[in-house]
C-alpha cells in the first residue's frame, strides 16, 4: 500500500514539472542563465537580403534568428524554391521580363514559427515572425555599345553615333568646346567638330545607360595647311598677301616661269608677293606657284602676273 502511494506521487511529481517547463517556455519566463525576447522584436534574417538575377540562374538563400522556417513566394510563376522547410533554400529563376521594363522585383518570405504545432484540423503557433529577400530579375544583358566606336573628323565635319543595348542614353563630351551635339538624350547623336587642331586630338565621347557606361573616341583631325586666296592676278607693282592655316609654323617657297619677276616676304604664317619686274605681256601670263609646307603637309597657291601691253 505504502509503495502504492509513493508511486502514485511520483508521477504526479513528473506532471508538475513538466507543466512548470511548458508554462516557462510558453510564458517566455526565464530563470537562471537565460534572455528573455519579447515577441514584439524581430530578429529574423535573409542572406542575401537583395540580389540581381537573370533568367535560368540560381541564387542560394539563408535564414536565421529564429527555429522553424517556411518559405514562400510573393509571384510563384517566376520562379521556384528548391524547398520551402529549413533555414536553406535556392531559387531558381524562370523569369525573363521585357527589354522595355528592363527589370522587375520578386519577394522571397521566410517564416519563422515558435512553438508551432500541427494537427490533421489546423495549425497554430504561439507567435510568428518573418523577414522578407527582395530578388530584382533582369533581362538578359546584352552589352552597351556605340557604332561606330571610333570616328575621325575635321573642323566643321560631322559624325552620327548610335548606341544600344540599353533603355535609356545620356551623351556627354570631355571636352565640350571642341565640338557639339545634336542631342544629350535618346540612342542617336550627331557630333559636329568646332574647330581645327594644329596637331591631332582625340575627344572622349561617354554615353550613361541604365545598364553601364561606355565610350567612342573623336579624332579630330588637322585638315593640313590651307592657304588663303588660293588664286591670285597681278599686274606689275602689284601685292597679294598669302594665309596658311593649320599649321603652327610654315616655310614659304615658290617656283614657276614667273618667278623671277616678283619678290616674296615671310612673315610668319603670311607671304606678301609683289610683281617687281615687269615684262611685255604675250597671249598668256606667268604663273608663280606659291608653297605652304609644315612636316609632310603642304598647300599650294598659284598666281597669274599680266605684263605691260605692247
């Protein structure tokens, strides 16, 4: 009988303990070497929180601050979960949006569940708390690129670049007074030259898209040296006075059976030629051949001399 009784309140011993832990875990009551955590605060994490993804391409996810975990997707036709149990999970892409919306956002939920428990009628849990991954699909990349990607010009010339690749285009110029741009905006521009080097220059080109920057080089070219006029007629004590362009210095020559009635006078990037020494015209004047020359580039002039009438 005695043995009986000892027994019997052994047992009800256990019960009482283990309604004391239950109470204690549901109460969220802690006794010696514990936190408490309200569950108001929300400790829960997805790794990565954000990620850009293509279509076809995976992307692994991890949870954690919290017990049992449950994943969902906001658009399911999008893509899918390798599981929806566990603090792991991988998502598949299965979405390729269009080149005109370019990109567009998928939402990845993780539960986290205390206490949870489960019958054939009805879940329940004491309380729930989630975290959310935002994943940006984007369409396949194509690279952004200008055509042509390189040009030449020459003071006042003119060439059209068009880009692609991207949605949006912004073009700007590394140096903007050496020439202009028909549009800032949109895939096409034409660039017109403004001026003429003496020596060779290379103006950068930068077109900014939504998908990246890239660039085309401007050579700009000397046209080489022009000289200003480029005929002239004299009579004797007659002058005319020569102009090169596109050069910094020039050397000044001439030749011709005309030659040995004028004088020439350099002056830097100018020559004065006079008719000095006259002659009797005959049925056709005497040509002087003016040169220009700076390096390899030359330019060349020509003057006709009328002598005095019989």
């Amino acid at each position: 009988m005695q043995f009986a009784l000892r027994y019997h309140l052994s047992v009800m011993k256990h019960i009482a303990i283990s309604l004391l832990i239950v109470l204690v875990l549901v109460g969220g009551t802690c006794f010696v070497g514990c936190e408490t955590e309200s569950a108001s605060q929300n400790n829960i994490r997805i790794n990565p929180a954000s990620a850009i993804i293509l279509i076809d391409e995976s992307l692994e996810l991890t949870a954690s601050g919290g017990f049992d975990y449950e994943w969902s997707l906001e658009n399911e036709a999008w893509g899918t979960l390798s599981t929806t149990i566990g603090n792991r999970t991988v998502y598949t892409s299965a979405y390729d949006p269009a080149a005109d919306t370019w990109q567009e956002h998928q939402v990845i939920t993780v539960t986290s569940y205390i206490n949870k428990q489960s019958t054939n009628a009805t879940d329940f849990s004491d309380y729930a708390q989630t975290a959310e991954a935002i994943i940006t699909h984007q369409t396949a990349q194509v690279v952004v690129q200008i055509s042509p990607p390189n040009a030449t010009v020459t003071e006042f010339g003119s060439v059209t670049f068009t880009a692609s690749g991207a949605n949006r285009y912004s073009w700007s110029l590394q140096y903007p007074s050496w020439g202009e741009l028909t549009a800032t905006q949109g895939e096409t521009t034409t660039y017109t030259s403004t001026f003429n080097p003496g020596t060779e220059h290379i103006q950068v080109m930068t077109c900014t898209t939504d998908r990246g920057t890239t660039t085309a080089h401007i050579v700009h070219d000397p046209e080489g040296i022009v000289i200003t006029p480029s005929t002239a007629s004299l009579n004797p004590g007659e002058s005319v006075t020569f102009n090169a362009t596109g050069a910094t210095s020039v050397n000044w020559s001439y030749s011709g059976n005309g030659a040995p009635n004028i004088t020439g006078v350099p002056s830097g990037n100018s020559y004065e030629i006079t008719f000095t020494v006259d002659f009797v015209e005959s049925d056709n004047p005497r040509i002087v051949t003016v040169r220009a020359s700076s390096g390899e580039d030359e330019a060349q002039a020509s003057v006709s001399l009328y002598g005095t009438i019989p």
